[in-house]
C-alpha cells in the first residue's frame, strides 16, 4: 500500500553504499566532460568521440534502417541527435530526450576589437539571460572559431588550459564606487561595461625609436594584438567579423562541502540534461521505441534560428529515418512517427535556496538532493507560454520512475507571479506528441558558476535511461 500522503525523497539516504560509488564516479565523468567541452560546438565534439566509442555512426552512412542500428546526426556543429533504432515500428513513435547545449555567456559584436587608455578590448553582446554584474572580475576563457574569407576554420580555445592567459572584465573599486552602489543592481554593470580587456603592452616602431613610441599615442596596443593575432592565428581584423568567439569563466568544475555532495560548474544549464541524456542512451539496450536524443542549439535566446529546435532539423531527419526503414516512403508515415513520439525536455528548474525563500512556494519547488524534477508546466503570468503535459502522461511518466525506482520530486520555477520561464518543451508539443519537462533543480541557474546536487544528476540519467528504453 502506498501512503497517502505524498512527500518527496532525500535521494542520499535511498541509496546503498554501491551506488553512492557509482553517484560520485557519474559526477566525476561529467565533470571531466563539462570542462573538456565548454561550448555547443565543443560539446557537439565531444558528443561525437562519445558516440562513436559506442559504435554510432553518421546517418549519411547508412543505405537502410534495421533494429538495433545507432545512428547521429549533426546539425552546422551547433546541434546534434543521436538514436536508436527500436523494436516496434516507426511509425508508432520514438521516445525522446530533448535538451540544449547552449549557455548564457557574452559573445563579441561584429568589429570587436578597440583600445581604449593604451589598454585593448573585445567590446561584447551578451547571450542569455544574465546579470551582468556576476561576470565582471572574474577569469574569463575564449572558445570558439574565426571563420576566414576563404572559408578555412580557425579554431581559438585559449583561458582553461593549464599556463594560459585568461580575460577580464573590470568592476569598480569599492572606494570609488558610492554612486555606483546605489544604483539598482539592473543597472549597476550595463551590457556596455561588459568589455573584455585582451591585451596591455602596445607595439614598438619597427625602427627601434624607442622615443617615437612614447610620443606616438595611437592605437598601438590594438596594433600589437592585431600582429599577435596574425602571427598566432593568420586571421586579420576583418575576420573577427565572421567569428563565433565566445567569453566563458575560467572556471574548472569543483566539488562543494566537506561531503563533496553538490557540484560547482559553468553551464550546468543545459549540458547536465545533455550529458545525461547522452549517457542514458549510451546506455539504453534493445529500446522498445526507437530512442533519441536530441541536443539543441540557441534555446537561451529562444530556441531561433537554424540550429534551434524551431528549425526543421528534427522533423527532416525523421522524414530521413522514414525513408531509410520503409519501402515506400510517405509523408504521412513522417507524420506519425512524430505524433505518435512521447518526450521528455531535459531543462533543469530553480532549486529552492534558503537565501532567498520569498521567491518560492516552500510546497512545490525543487529542492537540491531530492531527485530529478518533473515540471508539469512552465511559463510566466498565468502559465502563459507554456506547453503543460497532460495530466495522463505525468501520471505514466510517475509509474515509470516509480517503478523503477528513480528518486524524483516536483515543483514549479518559484512563486506564481514572481517570474517564469520556458524551455524547447512547447516546440516539440507544437508537434502534438506528449512532452513533460524533467531534469535537475540547479542553484544560482545563469551565474557562471552554478551548483548542482550529484545524487540529482545521477537519478536525472537514471531517469532518461528507463524513459528511453521502455
Ligand atoms: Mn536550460
Ligand atoms: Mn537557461
């Protein structure tokens, strides 16, 4: 008989000492990949090397589709979809796990680079939804591609390896900063503060006049970055205009407390739904529906764009899947296959923080170490823009974890009225399959360095496995 009375869970004290092993061992595997890949071209790489390990190979390859067969498919290096094909036909749907690998970050304006008092700068736009303030003082890294005229790639990874230079972004010192404090906290750093200083020591005459150089202010620390940039990368001013630069902590993953329980890291939202999705399936053995996962682009700036889950790239490739399984090939086998689908959007929600319990209602609200969350709907003001799953694919989805034991809670993202927020969810609903938000509540959610709890991260893999093999 279950109890009447619904309470969720510490997933710490529901675990034997096996797997509280095979919590921290998960962890430290995440940990590991969320500071090797940093980026969604980064992890979109690191995805592929995971992948291929397991003997999944580019769609492109294959002349049919036959069960069993382990399939990925890359979108523009920013997006990927990996899957497995299934027991039971396509048409009768696929099982889903949908997340995005984007993070809140500061990308470069198009002519970034200036010099400002004989210091050099990126001059920058931001990308996501972040307070500006939390990203100033701090050591910054640099990942991302230049692309040349010609089209060569020039990749630039520099800030997080070992004996690298890092980035900075300057705040204002306490001692001058009386007006600066009063300000509201909106307001305290503007997006146009956020410049990135990059260089400091200005070019000499090629002359050797050390007398010229002092006289001759100029753009001389611009110049010796521009030399700099040459020399190191071949690429010239006007290059930066098509580059995909990205500013992103330097900040290695850490555990935190003297229990080593939560885990410290940049992007959490979303590579930890994104990692454990991609493990789940790695995982997943003669799925009954044919399993995918799907890893997307841009969703904190609204899921836009070609690389975005409003772009068509889903509903093409299963128009391909289509094509590669049946002998004739029909749009309306398209169709069903993607009506018949069920999701699960792998998003994390705000966990409950002591700091601050006037944003949330104590009764439903994610709390960290309680397992992964189920969000029956998002949204803000009056759930608007919310997809909201049914109430009979919540309670499936209650049997399915219950069954087979993973630790999960529930919760809506704070106080009604208080703020809200969506997630790539309504995109795949539009679709008229059944899709319920599900991943981990993370601390200080769009800060650079946001916290997590690992037996939460654990149960979210578990979770993704169970939903992508039954
Ligand atoms: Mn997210
Ligand atoms: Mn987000």
């Amino acid at each position: 008989m279950k109890e009447k009375e619904y309470k969720a869970i510490n997933g710490w004290l529901e675990m034997e000492d096996v797997e509280y092993e095979e919590v921290f061992n998960f962890n430290k595997e995440y940990a590991k990949f969320l500071d090797d890949y940093r980026t969604e071209r980064e992890f979109v790489k690191g995805a592929i090397e995971l992948l291929e390990a397991e003997g999944y190979k580019k769609l492109d390859e294959f002349t049919a589709l036959k069960k069993g067969d382990k399939f990925y498919k890359v979108n523009r290096e920013k997006a990927i979809l990996a899957g497995i094909v299934g027991e039971k036909p396509l048409e009768e749907g696929l099982r889903i796990v949908g997340s995005h690998i984007d993070s809140p970050r500061i990308d470069l304006k198009p002519t970034p680079l200036y010099e400002d008092s004989e210091l050099a700068y990126f001059s920058t736009h931001y990308y996501g939804g972040i307070k500006k303030y939390q990203w100033v003082a701090i050591p910054l890294a640099l990942h991302g591609v230049v692309v040349k005229e010609d089209g060569t790639k020039v990749e630039i990874n520099i800030g997080d390896k070992e004996g690298d230079p890092v980035f900075y972004i300057s705040d204002l010192l306490p001692h001058l900063g009386k007006d600066q404090m009063a300000k509201k906290m909106s307001e305290g750093i503007t997006g146009e503060q956020l410049r990135l200083i990059i260089g400091s020591i200005p070019a000499r005459n090629e002359d050797g006049d050390k007398d010229g150089d002092k006289k001759g202010a100029g753009n001389k620390v611009k110049s010796a970055i521009l030399d700099y940039l040459h020399e190191e990368y071949g690429i010239t001013e006007e290059d930066l205009i098509s580059c995909e630069l990205q500013i992103v902590p330097a900040l290695k993953s850490r555990d935190v407390g003297f229990d080593r329980g939560l885990l410290a890291a940049y992007g959490h939202d979303d590579r930890v739904c994104s990692y454990t999705a991609l493990r789940a399936l790695l995982d997943v053995e003669n799925p009954a529906y044919t399993a995918m996962v799907l890893l997307m682009d841009k969703e904190e700036i609204g899921s836009m764009g070609n690389t975005g889950m409003q772009s068509h790239f889903f509903e093409n490739t299963v128009a391909e899947l289509v094509n590669l399984t049946y002998e004739n090939y029909s749009d309306l086998l398209v169709r069903k296959a993607i009506e018949n689908s069920k999701c699960l959007s792998g998003d994390v929600n705000a966990a409950f923080d002591p700091n601050f319990p006037e944003v949330y209602d104590k009764n439903n609200t994610p709390y960290l170490g309680k397992g992964v969350v189920i969000t029956k709907y998002t949204g803000a003001r009056g759930k608007g823009g919310s997809s909201e799953a049914s109430a009979e694919f919540v309670a499936e989805i209650r049997r399915l974890f219950n069954n087979a034991g993973v630790v999960w809670q529930t919760g809506e993202l704070g106080k009604v009225d208080q703020g809200g927020g969506g997630t790539i969810a309504q995109f795949l609903a539009n679709y008229n399959m059944d899709v319920l938000d599900c991943g981990p509540a993370v601390l200080s959610m769009h800060a650079p360095y946001e916290v997590v709890s690992k037996v939460d991260v654990y149960n979210t893999y578990l979770a993704y496995q169970v939903f992508l093999e039954k």
